[in-house]
C-alpha cells in the first residue's frame, strides 16, 4: 500500500498576543520591555505519523490536545512552522458543516459552491448533483434559500456534497454528532463504503463508540505530541486510563 | 508508527505539501469557482432591497448631479459665454473620470476587506485565497458595466465620434487601473488579516485618490500651479493615466477645442502606467503568498 500522508517531525506554534493596540506596545516599551505582550505554546511538537492508503485513523484526545490542528496541516489550511507534511490526492474534509454555504443562497446554488470549493470541477457536480440530492433527502426544498434549511437539513447536505466530492483522503472532525440518528447510520454506512473503495480517512471525534465502529487505528495527541500509536481500542483504553 | 523511515522514500513519489499555492495561477485554473463566487456576490449584494440593481446607477448619478452644480457651476470649471477659461461638456469630463474612479474605489474597498470577511472559509478549507480578492475586482468590474452603458449614451447624445486609437486606449486605461486595484487590494487584503488599520488606511487612500488624479479638475492646473516636475509625479500615479484615457476616448471627441492630453502621453506615460500597474501586482502577488500561510490562525 503507498503512503496517503505522510508527516515528519511536525512543530506548530501559536502566538498569543495580548494587544493590538498602538497604546499597550508603546507603554510596554517605556516600561523596558516589562513582561511579554506575546505568549507562544506548542500546538504540535515533534509529530510524526505515516499513514498509508486506504487505512482508517481516529484522532483522539482531550480539548486543546491538538488534533484539529494537526487535521488542519492536512488539508493545506495551516502551514508547519517546521517538519514536512505530504499527501498524495486530494483531501475533502468536513471541517466544520457548511463552512462555504452562503446562507442566502439556495440549496442548488450552495452545491455548486460548495463542491467547487470543495475542489470539484463543474462537469463532476453536474453529473454528482442528483445523487447529492438525493443523498441529502432535501427533495423539493433543494431551490429554498439555505437559511430556511434546519439545521440537520443544513447538515445533510454539507455532507452528500462532502461525499460526492470523490476524495482521496476524508478528513471529519466531529461532525456526526449531529444529525438524527437513520441519517448517522447512512452516514457511516457512506463512510464503510468510501473506505472500503480505498480511500484513507482521518476521524477526530470524542464519540467513542462511532470511533470504534469506523477506525482500526486509533493516535492519542497529548499536548500536541502522540503519546499512543495503536490500534483504536488501545487508544480508547489509554484514554479511559487517563 | 506503522512505516519505517527508510519505506519512507520510496514511496514519496506523488505525495505532495498541501496548502502551497501558485498564487495568480492558481486562480486561472479555478475559474468556475471564481464565476460561482462573483455570481453568489452579485445575487446577494442587493438581495431584500427595493430598488435592486438600480443602486448601481443611482449612487453614481446623484454624486455625479453633486459635483457638477458644486464644482460645474459654483466653483466654475464648466465653460460658459461668462467663463471661457472653463472646460467645455463639463458634464461629460466629470462623468467619464467619475466612473472609473469608482470603479476603483470599489474594487479596492472590497478587495481589501475580502480575506477577512471570508475569514469563516479560509480558516476551515483550503483553497487558493487570492480568489477573494479577484473576485471582489471583478464584482466591481461587472458593477462598473451599467455606467458605462450611461456614458456611452451620454457621450452619443453630444455628438460622439471616437477614434479605433482612442477606443483602444480607453481599454488600456481600465486595465491599467483594474490592475493597480488587484495589486493593491492583494496588498491590503493580506495586511488587513493582521492589522485591521489597513481598511481603514484604504479608506482614506480612496478619498486621496479621487483628487490625485484629473477627475474633477484639468491636469493643466497642476502644471500651472506646481510647474512641470510636479507634472511628472502626478503622471506616474496609474489612475491619472487611467483617467486621462478616458478624457482621450470619452470627453475629447464631443469637446470641440480642449487642452488637449499631456505631452507624449500615448507613446511614454501610458506605458509607463501599465509597467507601475504591473509591478504593483507582482508587488502585491509576492507579499500576499508571504503572507497567506499564517491567515488561518491569524483570523
């Protein structure tokens, strides 16, 4: 199996500053420099982690461990401050729902947006847009303005555009929690069989029991570093031992 | 981990660094997704208001009725039997200067405001981000259209007669300034994700720019006043020569005796124009993709 990511000794920083005013750094400097107006913590540190194709990985971790940040250097989102991070394909996550649905635009024109910026080219959405459809369950509303949409319908069809979108690597990030429940096992039904046609996916989620289901392998991040490399039960374990 | 550093190599064929962009290049191949985002803009900027796209001609056409009874009539530029030192269609001069300059005003505005009012994409979804502000050049562009359509029938109605030449360098003269505008607000746009000041110093950049150049006045008053050396200054800002194309291909055809364009205008000072407008962009192009790595965790 090739390698589908492949990350080398990642290091990220973040730079917390107080201030942005003009006020605060002058009388920081008539002070002598007294105290940071900055504060830099390690988001990652040192992470390495190859992950070959077709292979299903659950990021896990508590708050603030790093692993959103460490999915946002696979998607291109975030740049390493050093180290490599390299794919092969190209990667359509499910950030966030709807980030790149416009609110007041409808259902057909959000598709077309969205899937564009999802990195589709026209021809695909229109040969995928039935079936986009069809897997969001919106139906007749599909020509409705976003807005009016509830939010599971907001929901479903972020994520048949997402699907549809024919990626290499699939990233989510905590978005199944949402969501009735036939809509979840359609969901991961779609997600068995995405991965089942060889694509690599990525998992963030606290949900350990949709983990269990999805991923073989689990990674614990502990303060930006992988403290547990294993399989996704091990990592649940190593969790729960705290 | 489950690869060993030495497999490492030899599978490395294909893989490559997410989140690098080819900058301007980049949003040539994206093309379709630039049409969805000017059309999306386009459909929504005037959505829940009345009078819609009218807007776009109401504004200029009541700025433009401003400035011709305060600057025309009252502070005497129109040309009259009582003031022959003015300039003759008066009205025509404004307007075909004032379109441009809005155009200007807008594309830069927006353009500089683009990346962090897309800030909610741009932090989740990687995609190449000098979409943003293109787009936001080619709404205005688009917006710019209907005036346009407004002067033409204006310039016809008083008996317009232009030239290829001087249709040709009215093209030259939007291209100068649409690309000074992209350069800029690829600029400003990537400052303003760090210090929000620069809008504000685009702002006020704006109000300078609509008197930099021969929009209101003739550029004789500069050279009368400030003499030649400033002449060459104000020539080198691209709007003025952006704006005298448009006084070339507009104005000067329904004026029957005017002062005519600034001396070896076509052959030196539009040249000129375009290599600033030029530099400007590759200027504008190399800071923005400095910048852009970090946007994600600045915004």
């Amino acid at each position: 199996m090739p390698v589908s990511i492949d990350i080398d000794n990642l290091d990220k920083r973040f730079v917390m500053r107080h201030t942005r005013s003009i006020k605060e750094s002058v009388l920081w400097l008539l002070k002598g420099r007294r105290g940071d107006l900055s504060r830099k913590f390690s988001a990652l540190e040192g992470v390495s982690l190859t992950i070959q194709q077709g292979e299903t990985v659950a990021l896990l971790g508590f708050n603030g461990s790093g692993k959103s940040t460490l999915l946002k250097h696979i998607s291109g989102v975030m740049l390493p401050d050093a180290g490599t991070v390299r794919i092969r394909g190209r990667v359509a996550g499910l950030i966030e729902v709807g980030a790149g649905f416009h609110p007041d635009l409808s259902g057909r024109d959000n598709v077309f947006l969205n899937g564009s910026i999802l990195g589709m080219t026209e021809k695909e959405i229109r040969q995928q847009f039935d079936s986009i459809v069809e897997f969001s369950e919106i139906g007749e509303f599909i020509d409705t303005e976003v807005r009016f949409y509830s939010s599971g319908m907001y929901l479903r069809l972020a994520f048949a555009v997402a699907v549809h979108t024919d990626p290499d690597i699939f990233l989510i990030d905590e978005i199944l929690a949402v969501g009735d429940e036939p809509f979840q096992k359609k969901c991961l039904a779609k997600i068995k069989e995405l991965n089942e046609a060889g694509k690599t996916l990525v998992v963030v989620s606290h949900d350990f029991d949709m983990v269990r289901k999805v991923c073989e392998r689990g990674v614990v991040l502990e303060h930006g570093r992988i403290v547990q490399d294993g399989t996704v039960s091990e990592a649940i374990g190593h969790l729960r031992a705290g | 981990m489950t690869a060993g550093s030495s497999s490492r190599d030899d599978d490395a064929v294909g893989l490559v660094s997410p989140g690098h962009s080819a900058g301007l290049r980049d949003v040539v191949g994206s093309r379709f997704l630039l049409k969805l985002l000017v059309d999306k803009e386009i459909k929504v900027r005037y959505r829940g208001s009345v009078l819609g796209l009218l807007w776009s001609y109401v504004k200029p056409a009541v700025q433009f009725v401003v400035f011709y009874i305060a600057l025309g009539i009252f502070l005497g530029l129109e040309q009259s039997e009582r003031n022959p030192a003015g300039l003759p269609n008066y009205a025509i001069y404004l307007f075909s200067g004032i379109v441009l300059i809005n155009f200007f005003t807008e594309a830069l505005s927006n353009a500089s405001r683009s990346i962090v009012t897309n800030g909610g994409l741009i932090k989740k979804i990687y995609l190449p981000r000098q979409l943003f502000p293109v787009s936001a050049i080619w709404v205005s562009g688009i917006h710019f259209l209907p005036q346009m359509v407004i002067l033409v029938v204006a310039c016809l109605l008083t008996g317009w007669t232009p030239s290829v030449l001087q249709l040709g360098t009215a093209v030259l003269g939007f291209l100068i300034v649409a690309l000074l505008a992209t350069g800029l607000g690829l600029i400003f746009g990537a400052v303003n994700v760090y210090f929000r000041d620069a809008e504000n110093f685009v702002d006020m950049l704006l109000m300078v720019a609509t008197w930099a150049s021969p929009v209101l006045y003739a550029w004789t008053m500069v050279r009368d006043q400030l003499g030649q050396t400033a002449l060459q200054i104000y020539l080198l800002n691209p709007l003025t020569i952006g704006v005298e194309s448009f006084h070339f291909a507009f104005w000067m055809p329904t004026a029957e005796q005017t002062q005519g364009l600034p001396p070896s205008f076509l052959s030196v000072w539009v040249p000129i124009g375009l290599v600033v407008s030029i530099l400007v962009v590759l200027l504008g192009q190399l800071l923005f993709s400095r910048l852009e790595g970090r946007f994600a965790q600045e915004l």
